[in-house]
C-alpha cells in the first residue's frame, strides 16, 4: 500500500489540501490503481501493435475551403470598442 507520506507528497504536487480520512481513502485508492498496473505488466503483449486510440481513426477533420462570411458590422456589432474594421483592445505589454 502507498504510504500517507506519498499521498502528502502527490496532495502537495497538486496543490491539494487534505483531511486525515481524505489522505486514507486516496492511498487506498492509489495503491489499487498501482496493483491493477502491475496486473496488466504480466499481460502478454506480443505481437500486439502498440495504439493511440481504440478506433481506427483517419482524419477527421473537414475539408478546408473557403465560404461565406459575416459581413463585418455583424461580426464587430457587438464589440466593447472598435477602430475601423478591426476589434479595438487594450495595449499590453
């Protein structure tokens, strides 16, 4: 089982603030995902090609071509500010 210093050191990674039941709970938690890793380290993967995702998936992606677009009024109409066709946005550097 992972120790309740690991969990401190993982809550503090995180920035997590946690309760002394919180921390027992997520060690126990944390050490079952750690057995079920070590579970799937005894598989045999051989022969197996290594995946990205589940599905066989090209690009997906539309084509990109060119269509109609908002005229610019629509678009700027309701922008805080603007200066001819453009959005108008304060100077940051």
């Amino acid at each position: 089982m992972i120790s309740i210093k690991d969990v401190e050191h993982v809550a503090l990674l995180a920035r997590l603030s946690l309760t002394g039941d919180e921390k027992q709970v997520y060690g126990k938690q944390l050490s079952d995902i750690l057995e079920n890793v070590r579970k799937l380290q005894d598989l045999n993967t051989e022969g197996v090609p290594p995946t990205a995702h589940v599905l066989d998936l090209q690009n997906v992606f539309r084509e990109d071509r060119a269509g109609e677009h908002m005229p610019v009024d629509q678009v700027l109409g309701n922008a805080p500010d603007r200066q001819g066709n453009f959005f108008k946005v304060p100077k940051i550097i």
